[in-house]
C-alpha cells in the first residue's frame, strides 16, 4: 500500500508486440496507481525482448520465455510472480487505455466485488469491427445464461480482480482461451463482478490482430466444459 492507494499488479503478456509495446509501456508507466508492471515475453521472435530489457527498472519486472505458449501461460506465469492487492491484466497493444485504471480501482473499492470487468460496448469505444462485436456480444449473452451472470463484456481483457481470489483459482487452458476459463470459474465460485465502462480503439488483423474466429469458437467449448464439469476440479487442484 502507498498513501492508502491499493497496489496493483499489472501484467502484461507480450508475443512479437515491437510495433506497439514502447508506446503501451509509457502509457503504463505513466498511469499515476501505486502499482507493479510484470512484463512477460512470451518467446518473441521481433525486438521485443529487446525494447522490454531497456524499459526494466522502477515499477517494470521483465521476465523472458523462449518458447511461445499462449497468452494464458504468460498470465499465468506473471500471476506466479505478482505481489499486489489486485491484479490487472494488459495487452501489449494500443486497443486498451491505461487511463482507465483509476475507475476501475475505485470501482471495486466502491462495491467490494471480487472482480471488476471493463465493458468494451459503452461509449467511448471505437473501432470494434462489426463481426468483432456480434462475436463478443454472443460470447458475453452466453456467459451470463449458462452461469447466470450479469458480466458486461466477457471477452474484455480488462479485467481487475482480487489477487486473493485469482491466486486461489487452478487456471489450466492455453492460449486466448484464459478469457473464458477465468470467468467461468469466477461466476462458478460466486464471486462478484462488477462492470465500468472503458475506452477502446480496435485494431486490424493487418494491423497485428491476433484473435480470431477459431478463438471464438473455443471460447464456446470452454463456457461450455466448465458450465458442466462434475468431477469437482473447478474449485480444487493445483494452483496457478
């Protein structure tokens, strides 16, 4: 804690990122939270590494994979090394604001739930393509009627919660999948989710894009494997 803020673990998972990561990283750093920044490369083939081994130092721990195993790995992995009262996770790419912290943070202060989710479908968003949206918006009405949830954007990769909570929580998917398989276990436990409003500016797949319709489609297999697991390895097993 500092001054009576909460400190937060922001990780930051990073895979061939060399377009976008310096200019992320400043907007981070600049973000005025008592915070840690946990950067994982996740074996990067571009300058990645290179640009995160010049950042290191003050709030920014880097850490670097050689082989590349899937943004759920890396999330995994910086959980593992995080210290804060929350944790956040953030994308290597311009789509999200860092500007955004405060609310959130004050967010789950303010309502004491276990998670805040920033919803992508309010104003200040722009960008998100149309099948992007519908893709979304599926996946999110999905959520909430197979777990009787109200999350507002489940595929958001804005999502605060409770370091307590999330470290308690065996998360064993790969890949984009982690987005669906958290939130599932999450409304499986009862945990509170809160929904704030963020800004948003989408890019392309020329872009560096990376999500897909395949990620979709898992995402469907996944709400729909934790939906139904009855053999109790939601809420027991290994840590992260």
């Amino acid at each position: 804690m500092n001054g009576g803020r909460p400190k937060v673990s922001v990780i930051m998972p990073v895979y061939n990122e060399e377009r976008t990561l310096l200019e992320i990283m400043k907007r981070v750093i600049k973000v005025d939270v008592d915070k840690e920044i946990i950067a994982v490369d996740d074996g990067s083939c571009d300058s990645s590494p290179d640009i995160l081994r010049q950042l290191e130092g003050g709030d920014l721990r880097v850490y670097l994979r050689g082989e590349n195993e899937g943004k759920a790995s890396a999330v995994r992995y910086g959980i593992g090394k995080s210290r804060g009262e929350y944790i956040l996770i953030q994308d290597a790419d311009l789509e999200y604001d860092p500007r955004d912290y405060p609310r959130l943070i004050k967010k789950i202060e303010i309502t004491r739930a276990g998670a805040v989710y920033g919803s992508r479908f309010e104003k200040g968003s722009k960008n998100m393509f149309f099948r992007q949206k519908a893709a979304n918006r599926i996946l999110t009405f999905l959520t909430n009627l197979l777990y009787s949830g109200k999350v507002g954007d489940m595929e958001t990769c804005y999502k605060l919660i409770r370091a307590d909570i999330l470290r308690e929580i065996p998360l064993r998917e790969e890949g984009f999948d982690i987005e669906a398989e958290l939130t599932a276990k999450l409304l499986r436990r009862k945990v509170k989710i809160e929904n704030e409003p963020i800004r948003y500016s989408g890019r392309s797949y020329e872009e560096g894009k990376k999500i897909g319709f395949s990620d979709a489609l898992r995402a469907v297999y996944i709400l729909f494997k934790y939906r139904f697991d009855r053999r109790g390895n939601l809420l027991a097993g290994k840590k992260i």
